[in-house]
C-alpha cells in the first residue's frame, strides 16, 4: 500500500480515538495495545477497506470507497488535497476493475447564470477524471455529464445548502 494511503488511515483512527476520547486523560497499556493493533489493521486493509468485510470493496462502509462525492469551493474546479487522497482510492480501484465504469456527474450551487454553472460543473467533472486518470484508471472507464445547478443535493439560499451543492459525484455502474 502506499503511503499517503497508510498516512490517512493513521489519521482517520487518531481522529475516530480523539473523538471518542473520556476526559480521563491517562491511557493505560491495555488500552495503548488496543490502539496500536487498530492501527496495524487499518494500514494494512488499504482502499480496498477492513480485511473481514466479506463482499465488494465499494459496499464496504469502513472503506474511503463507499465515499463518492467531492466538493469545491466556490466557483472553483479546483481539487482540494481531502479529495485527491479520495480520488486516488477510486482511481486505483478502477485501474484494478478493468470492467467497471464510472459516471461523474458535475454540480454547481444555483448563483450564476445556468449556462456559466453548465461549465463549471463539466470542469468540475473533468478535474475528477483527470485525477481519477493519474491514480491509474483509464479514460475509457470514466463519463462526465455536467447538470450545472438543475439538480441540487439540498434546496435553499444559504452558504450551507450552496456548500453541499458545489459537488462532483461519483456513480459506479451496476
């Protein structure tokens, strides 16, 4: 596995800890074995997710995987770092899984004239592929269809349904 792999699986558990962390702050051994045998676990499953999940990878909860959408700031089709390390799960997936395809589907928030957003959601569609490409998937795998802001995740005015908007999702086929 790869390292910027393994890095985010060590994040994801010290965060997963922190948060179910009591105020006791004293860990004793037991508990100190226990992490470190979670961590070794975790590392060693990589994109494909937890070694015990019986079943396909992308159905696997624990898995960067079974997470398919990315977002953007706004008027932007740039990729922050969070999303190139989830791209990269997906493009090493598609380059093992010759015969599965992908359709990414571009979204934009609902400011902006509807041919503008058609635009920025069919960049926002192509930055993924072309990251998507990088980690090892082939342009024949991969559709891109922009819906620009005809198909918001969530209705309203606010910067937190705009947020959940701005959004490129990727949609395996069956």
């Amino acid at each position: 596995m790869n390292r910027p792999m393994q890095w985010l699986s060590l994040i994801a558990i010290t965060l997963l800890i922190s948060a179910c962390a009591s105020n006791n702050d004293n860990i004793d051994d037991s508990e100190m074995a226990e992490i470190d045998q979670t961590t070794q676990g975790t590392s060693a499953a990589g994109a494909a997710g937890s070694e015990s999940f019986e079943g396909e990878a992308l159905e696997d909860p624990s898995s960067p995987l079974s997470e398919r959408i990315v977002y953007f700031a706004y008027d932007s089709s740039n990729l922050s770092n969070e999303a190139m390390g989830l791209l990269e799960a997906h493009g090493e997936y598609l380059a093992d899984n010759a015969n599965r395809q992908l359709l990414v589907e571009g979204h934009t928030d609902e400011r902006g004239a509807r041919e503008y957003n058609l635009a920025l959601g069919e960049r926002r569609a192509e930055a993924v592929k072309q990251a998507l490409m990088l980690s090892g998937a082939r342009d024949g795998q991969i559709s891109t269809v922009s819906y620009g802001e005809e198909s918001p995740a969530m209705n309203g005015s606010s910067e937190a349904a705009w947020s959940q908007n701005r959004r490129a999702e990727l949609l395996y086929e069956r």
